[in-house]
C-alpha cells in the first residue's frame, strides 16, 4: 500500500491501478468497484470523443468496463501503465463500433440501391419489348390502308370480325379477306416461320 506524505504525518492511500488490475484479476469485486470509480470518467470521455453520440458512448464505455472486469488477468504493468491498458481497450472498442455502425449503413445503402435497380432479366425483357413493338409498327407500315385498320381494330382494340365490318362499313368477308392477308404480310415482315 502507498502512503502519502501530509502535514500531520502519513495518511494510507490505498492500491494503485495497476495493484487493484490484479485483485480485480482474481475475481475481487471490490477491487473492480475501485477500478470502475478510477477508469469510468477517462474512458467515457475517450469514447464519446470517437463515437460523439451519448447514447452509444455509454454503451460502449460499459462493455469496455465488463470486458476490463473479465480480462483484468491479461494485463501486463511491464508493458505500459494500467490507465493506458484500459484506454486502448476503450479507443478499440470504440473504433470497432464505428466502423460497425459504418458497414451495417453501408449494407443498409446497398440494398436500398439492389431494391431500387430493376434486375437484369427485367432490363433485357424490357428492351426485347421495345424492340419487338418497333418492328411491329414497322411491320404495320407496310400494309394497305384498309388491311392496317382491320388489323388494329381486330386486334389492338379487340372488336369481333363483325363489329370490325360495322365500323368500317364494308362486308364480314371482306374483313376477313383483309385481316388473312394483313396478317400474312406481318407473319412475313416479322420473319415468323409456321
């Protein structure tokens, strides 16, 4: 035990860090209580300097106390003072919390953009579409007049070969006349093979 030197004679100080780092070592708690006390303000104040959220820098400054209370026996006083032992546990710790906080913000951003980004297969089926309406229209271009408005009626708006021939005041045979060979002239501008 230390002893300080005052004007009225010596009064008992007590066990140092590094004294009270081995009790805490072998499962002394009251040895830790004064360890707490010692390094609670110092480490608190280092991680809230990394961290900068209160909220977070308590947490974190508890595990580091829980993990100083449960790996007390691996510090070694020939490798640095018992203060710096725990501040580099507590500066390690609090880098880990950012840099964890960092990736789960990074992983959340990534699925945000994979969620967002419409996948491969839908791109290509997307294009294919365009493309193959294109060439429809193309297609459409080359026939007749009255072959394109039997085609568009009967099947782009979906009228019965009768209410075709209404619409365009000509006979039922000669709409089926007409759409026979408008789709036999598409069937060929398309390249479909039967």
């Amino acid at each position: 035990m230390k002893e300080a030197v005052h004007i009225g004679g010596s009064v008992p100080v007590g066990p140092d860090l590094e004294e009270l780092l081995g009790q805490t070592a072998r499962g002394d708690q009251d040895a830790f209580s004064r360890v707490y006390d010692m390094v609670s303000g110092p480490v608190l104040g280092l991680v809230r300097s990394v961290l900068r959220d209160p909220a977070q820098s308590e947490e974190v400054t508890q595990e580091v106390l829980l993990e100083v209370w449960r790996t007390a026996a691996r510090f070694r006083h020939d490798k640095g003072s018992g203060m710096t032992w725990v501040l580099t546990l507590a500066h390690r710790r609090a880098v880990d919390r950012v840099r964890s906080v960092q990736a789960a913000s990074d992983r959340e951003e990534k699925a945000a953009l994979l969620a967002r980004t419409p996948s491969f297969d839908e791109v290509t089926e997307q294009v294919e579409a365009r493309l193959e309406r294109e060439q429809v229209r193309r297609c459409l271009r080359t026939l007749t007049e009255l072959q394109r408005q039997s085609v568009t009626l009967a099947y782009y708006q979906g009228l019965l070969y009768r209410e075709v021939a209404e619409l365009l005041s000509v006979p039922l045979g000669t709409v089926k006349t007409r759409l026979r060979d408008g789709l036999i002239r598409l069937r060929d501008c398309l390249g479909v093979t039967v």
